[in-house]
C-alpha cells in the first residue's frame, strides 16, 4: 500500500461524503447487480425520477457510476468492482458490530 498523502485523504473524504446518503448506497447496491435506467432505479427505489437523477449525478461527479445512452435511455452502472467492494465492506462492518454489541 502506497502511502497516503493530504491530496489522497482529501479525495477519500469526498468519497465517503458521497456515499454518505441512504438512497446513494441503495443506488449502488442496486447497481452492483446489474446496469439500470434511471426510470428502473426509480421504480425499485420507490421515488421520484428528479430525486434518483439528483443522486445518480453526486455520484457520477465522485466518479463512483457511469453512464452511456442506449435509444433514449441513459443506462448506470458501478465504474468498477471496488465501488460495491466498499459499500459492502462498510455494511458488513456495521452489521457484525450490530450483532455484537447490539443497537445503539
């Protein structure tokens, strides 16, 4: 592991601020299973489709989804594997931690 240096934990920082939100995790981990629309995302996620485009735009700008067109549609997905490989590193933690030391 290379060391860290101020421009690198600045940059790590804007990511965790991006994923900082419920409904960007739940992107994501919609996303780690398949590419979708946005009109897909908002189906699933239960919202509006101006909520879900505000989100799905955070997170592209943090460079943690991508999209391309396809007819009239945009389809997401994850840039890549560690996306989700982080997102589910995080919730694994915080339900282990649930379970031993319960709810807080």
């Amino acid at each position: 592991m290379s060391t860290m240096n101020g421009d690198a934990i600045e940059r790590a920082s804007d990511l965790f601020k991006a994923l900082s939100e419920p409904n960007r995790l739940t992107i994501i981990y919609l996303l780690s299973l398949g590419e979708l629309s946005v009109g897909a995302l908002t189906l699933k996620m239960e919202k509006t489709q101006s909520a879900v485009s505000h989100q799905l735009k955070i997170l592209k700008a943090a460079r943690l989804v991508k999209s391309r067109k396809e007819g009239k549609s945009r389809m997401y997905s994850l840039t890549d594997e560690h996306v989700y490989q982080i997102v589910n590193q995080v919730l694994t933690h915080v339900q282990e931690k649930e379970d031993e030391y319960g709810t807080v």
